[in-house]
C-alpha cells in the first residue's frame, strides 16, 4: 500500500487478492474504485482514515467491471458506507446485481485455453456475492470530489461495460481496459469485444490526466503510455 500527494488528492492503491482497488480521497470526501478479489472492508477504512484518524465520506464506490477479482468487498463496503452511491455501466448492472461474473475470452497464446477451462468448470460464470447499483452510466456522467471535477467514462473491450473514472487532471482509474503487469505490455490477457479496446484507449489518453492507474500491475504516466503504447 502507497499513497501519493497531489495538491488535495490522496490516492492510495490497495492490492487485494490479485487486483488493485483504490480509494481517491479529496477533502473530506472519498471515492473508492473497485474492491479486489474476496471481501476486505477493514483495509478500506484504514485508507479512509487521515493522520488524525478521522474518516472521510465515501461519496461513490465506482466499479470498473463485474468480475469477480475486482468486486469482492463492495457489498460489505455498501454496508459500511451506507450513503456511497455504487458506480457501474448499465451493460454490467445486471450480472453486479445476480453477483455472476462471466468468463471473458482469451486474447493471447496463454489465455484461450484458460477462457475455454473456465467457461466448462465454471459454466461460464463464476459467482460473487452480488448488489445493487445504484447509479447506471451509459457514456459519460460527471460530478464532483470536494470541488474537483470527476467523471464516470465507458471504455468498451474488456468487457462490454467497462468503466473509467478521471479524477481532475491528475489521474484516471481503468480497471481492466489497460494491464500493466509486463513492462511496456498493456493489452489485457482477456476481452470480450478486443475490436473496441484500441478506441477506449483513446478516450483514455484524451482526458489529459497525467497518471494512469491500472486494475492489475503499476500505475504508469499518461506520458509513458503514449510513448511505450504507440496510443495517442
Ligand atoms: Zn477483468
């Protein structure tokens, strides 16, 4: 766990299971993105928490995508946080609700045949503890974070309803739409609609933030994704 400084911003990656969750605090007000793999509410609170032990509000729980790595605590941050507003794209709204996590398809070499394994263990699905959303983006929402301008961004290919979150001019949080786990490697392993992805990654690098932070692997700056991506 990290956090960075970026004139009010705090942003501190928590990594859970095998994916990255974050919680955004600006203010006294708090976003948090995606919530790993199993149920970790406790290391939620202890991000929200500034030096003097006080909790920020949680205003949004934003998640990226339903499947199962990166929704793991959102219910019992639901419970915890009873006034957030849970975050989703309408495409993934019904699958968060009935708590089913549908097995992607493989896009490299190494993939396929772990998409093909997983679609006949697990029948195409495999389970989560499942919620309500309460708020369903179709292709932009903004708001605001203490006074900075957020906004909700749907990023196809990963899944069909693959969500981003930019955060000011500082950073933008894209769950799968982007991996970073290999250096210079960002195509993720998985996708359903791969015909998309390239036009996501767009979108992404045209909201200027300076730092992207990824589902999987190191946040990379806008700047070295451009340069290492071929993206601009
Ligand atoms: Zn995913």
């Amino acid at each position: 766990m990290y956090s960075e400084q970026a004139e009010k911003l705090t942003i501190t990656k928590l990594f859970l299971g095998n994916a990255n969750a974050y919680v955004v605090r600006a203010g006294n007000e708090a976003a948090i993105i995606d919530g790993g793999l199993g149920s970790w509410p406790e290391r939620f609170s202890a991000a929200l928490a500034n030096s003097s032990g006080d909790s920020a509000e949680v205003r949004y729980i934003m998640v990226t995508h339903a499947h199962y790595d990166h929704v793991g605590s959102v219910r019992a941050l639901k419970k915890a946080y009873p006034r957030a507003l849970v975050v989703a794209h309408k495409n993934e709204a019904a699958n968060l609700r009935a708590g089913l996590s549908p097995v992607p398809k493989g896009t490299m070499w190494f993939s396929r045949p772990i998409s093909w394994l997983g679609c006949r263990i697990f029948r195409h699905c495999i389970h989560f503890n499942g919620f309500a959303v309460d708020v369903e983006v179709e292709d932009s929402l903004k708001s605001r974070l203490a006074g900075i301008e957020i906004e909700f961004f749907h990023t196809p290919g990963h899944t069909s309803g693959s969500l981003c979150l930019r955060v000011g001019e500082e950073a933008v949080f894209v769950g799968d739409s982007i991996f970073h786990v290999l250096p210079g490697c960002f195509y993720p392993p998985f996708a359903d609609l791969p015909e998309l992805l390239t036009a996501s990654w767009q979108r992404i690098v045209a909201t200027g933030a300076r730092m992207i932070y990824p589902g999987h692997g190191r946040p990379i700056s806008r700047k070295r994704f451009i340069a290492e991506s071929g993206c601009s």
